[in-house]
C-alpha cells in the first residue's frame, strides 16, 4: 500500500485542513501524519506523495518539484517548514520525486476530497 504523508498543524485552523481531509480521502493509501518534514527520508518508495495546505489557492494544485513552494520566513524552530526543508534537500543533492497535493487553507472537505481523489 503506498504512503501520503499528511502535514499541518491540527492546533491553527488555516494550517489544519490537511490533517481533517486525510481520512475522507480513501482506504487506497497507508495515511503517515507527519509531525516533522524529516519523516519522508526514511521513504524507499520511487514517488513520496504528500498533502499539505497551501496559502493563497481556491482550488487543490499539483506541486512537483520543491522550487514551486515558497519557503515562509522562519520565526522559531516550529517554522522549519516543508518548503524549506525539500529545497534543502534537493541543495544537499538528497533526489526523490514528490508530488504534494496543495490544498486550499479553507473549503468544503467532502468538494476538495473529491478533487484530491483523482491524483491518488
């Protein structure tokens, strides 16, 4: 069964949606909520597929490569982001293909479930 690792934060509401959505998207796939972007190093699989909210879209986005994300300014080690982290890697020359599944921070979870679903 193949892996989504799940990201945001349950405790900011325009960071949670993610986290909500991931048990409305199927039993197809093994739901990794991750706590830390470091999680999908241990990956062996060819593609690590990832859902995360993404600031400023409407409509659920395909992301393939890491130079697409913008990393956030970082405040405290809490603000370690996935952005900044997959742009790391890919300095540090650490190759695995991603497609993150960007979704809106707010919406209908059952409409953008049903968007997501085509991609997984």
């Amino acid at each position: 069964m193949r892996n989504i690792y799940v990201f945001g934060n349950e405790y900011i509401e325009q960071d949670s949606l993610a986290k909500r959505l991931a048990s409305c998207i199927g039993t197809r796939l093994n739901i990794v909520y991750c706590t830390s972007p470091e999680q999908i190093l241990d990956s062996e699989e060819k593609e690590i597929l990832m859902l995360d909210v993404v600031k400023n879209i409407r409509k659920p986005i395909i992301i393939k490569d890491a130079s697409q994300i913008k990393s956030s300014k970082m405040i405290s080690l809490h603000d370690f982001d996935l952005g900044f982290f997959l742009n790391l890697m890919k300095a540090m020359g650490i190759k695995k293909k991603i497609k993150i599944i960007g979704i809106p921070p707010k919406g209908n979870i059952s409409e953008i479930a049903k968007e997501v679903q085509q991609w997984i």
